[in-house]
C-alpha cells in the first residue's frame, strides 16, 4: 500500500527535471524544481542517510523559485567519491557541484547537510546568502540523545566491520530504520506520521556501501556548525525547531551569536524534522529571509 504524500498536490504544480553532473570525480545526479528563468535560485542539500526526496515537502511550499538539490556522494542516485567521505571531501564536492551547476545561488543544508553546507561556505563558496534547517549547532554526542548517538557509533562501527553481507543487512534493516524514524517524528497527525515512517523506509538504506554510510556518520558527529560559523560573512537565516533532540534551543541561539550576521526563526511544536512536519513554516521563513517585501505572500 502506498502512503499518501500530504504535499503531493503542492508539489505537482512545480516542473521537475533529473539532470547529471560530473563532480569530484563523481556522477552527481541532482533535480531541477522550478524554471530555469526564474528569479533566484537555491541549492538545497539534504541530511545523513537521506536524499533528493527529503527536502521535496519544502520545495513544494516554494513555487516561483528554482531550486537544485542533488544526491550527496553515495547515496541515492549520486556515485560515491575516490577516497574517504570527510567533511573535507564533501565540503570541496558542494563547491565544485554549485560552481558547475549554478553559480552564486543561494545556498541551504538541512542536518548533515548544514555541516557540508557552512563547511563550503566557510572555504570560500561563493553565495550570496546562507540557509540552514534543523542545522547541527551543538556536538551530537553532547545532545538532548547524547547516549542514543553513542549507540548510534557502535552500531555503524559494526556494521562496517561485520563480514559484508551481515553489516549490510544490518545497516539496512528495517526494524532500526524505524526505531531512527520514531526517535525523531513528533507530529501526532497520524497521516504525517505514516508519511515520514514511509520516507525513511523508502529512501534511508539507499547508500552505496556500508564503508561510505560510516564515513559520513563519523563526518556527522564529528563536527557541527559552529566551527564554520565565525567565518561566514553572509546573511545567514536559521531555521530551528523548539524540540530538535539533536541541538537543543539554547545551543541554536548561542550558534546564531556565533555568525557575524545571522537570524533565527523558531519553529514550535517540532523536532529535528522540520522538512517532514512544518514544511510550509519553513518555506515562510525562507521567503521572508530572501524577499522581505513579499513577506505576507505564500
């Protein structure tokens, strides 16, 4: 049985193209929302063990914007990179991948994806603004689940050095994809709730090797955003959820004061998965922070 998907009205009315780009020595296939004439242009990349799909309930509250959001290196439909997945390698992949595909656009990291995304910015990505939701602003080990994200370490730790087909079945198992998905949903709307359970289900177990699933694990929790944020100069917006169990409210306010120049919008009610329950809260925040004057539009 198909889940219905609540935004899938919003998002039909938004033309989308799958495109691909040769980058860091990968096969980088990324989505184009939006047209090609349009005013601004985003780039959009998505969190850990996610892809493309992730960040569509979002798009789908965006109509008028052109918005680019790839697969990162090894998951999804984007080949892995040569060598190891550190922040490093996917910092200099994002700034390669928007240099190649769409100069100067506007750049936004959810999760994971704010570590690589104010990683690039910070080397020297050129943007002219910076968006980041749910954004990593404190160490995960020292989070609201700091224990929960010390079972996470050894789970993906064996899961890369179990004999191969026992650590991938492991890292792909259903049971645990669940168990992530119910430590994160906090929406009692029972339809969003199955929409989320059936995302992670759908799309979490689509990377490419259990050697660059634990690669990008040991990259998510081994640093945050606030080690990128004095060195980002540009208008920088925060999107941030009052419950996010992975950076506390209070940490999120304290990383703001960390950019010379940055907002934060606070979005009650919700957890660490803004893109899934609040979507068009998000995409409120978003159209206020890049076009104030239409602040009152949708």
């Amino acid at each position: 049985m198909t889940v219905p998907n609540p935004y899938a009205a919003e998002l039909a009315q938004i033309p989308v193209e799958r495109r691909e780009a040769e980058v860091a020595g990968s096969a980088t296939a990324y989505w184009v929302y939006g047209a090609d004439d349009a005013e601004v242009t985003i780039v959009a990349v998505h969190g850990f063990r996610g892809e493309h799909h992730g960040l569509e309930p979002v798009i789908a509250q965006l109509p008028g914007f052109r918005i680019i959001s790839p697969d990162l290196p090894g998951f999804g439909e984007t080949a892995p990179l040569s060598g190891r997945h550190d922040l490093d390698a996917y910092a200099q992949w994002l700034t390669d991948f928007v240099a190649a595909v769409a100069p100067r656009a506007i750049v936004l990291g959810h999760s994971f994806g704010s570590i690589v995304a104010s990683a690039a910015v910070a080397r020297g990505l050129a943007t002219p603004k910076l968006i980041l939701v749910n954004p990593i602003g404190a160490p995960a080990l020292e989070g609201p689940r700091g224990i929960l994200t010390r079972l996470a370490v050894f789970y993906y730790d064996a899961g890369a050095k179990l004999p191969a087909r026992v650590g991938e079945a492991l890292l792909r198992n259903p049971l645990i994809v669940r168990i992530m998905s119910l430590a994160m949903v906090k929406t009692k709307d029972a339809a969003i709730r199955r929409f989320v359970h059936d995302q992670h289900d759908t799309y979490f177990s689509r990377f490419a090797d259990r050697d660059t699933l634990r690669d990008a694990f040991v990259t998510s929790v081994s640093h945050d955003v606030r080690e990128s944020a004095p060195a980002i100069a540009q208008p920088t917006l925060l999107v941030v959820a009052e419950k996010d169990d992975i950076t506390p409210l209070s940490a999120q306010y304290t990383l703001r004061d960390r950019f010379p120049d940055a907002e934060l919008e606070v979005i009650p009610g919700v957890g660490h998965l803004i893109h899934y329950e609040t979507p068009r809260e998000a995409a409120s925040a978003i159209r206020r922070f890049l076009r104030p004057s239409d602040a009152g539009t949708r």
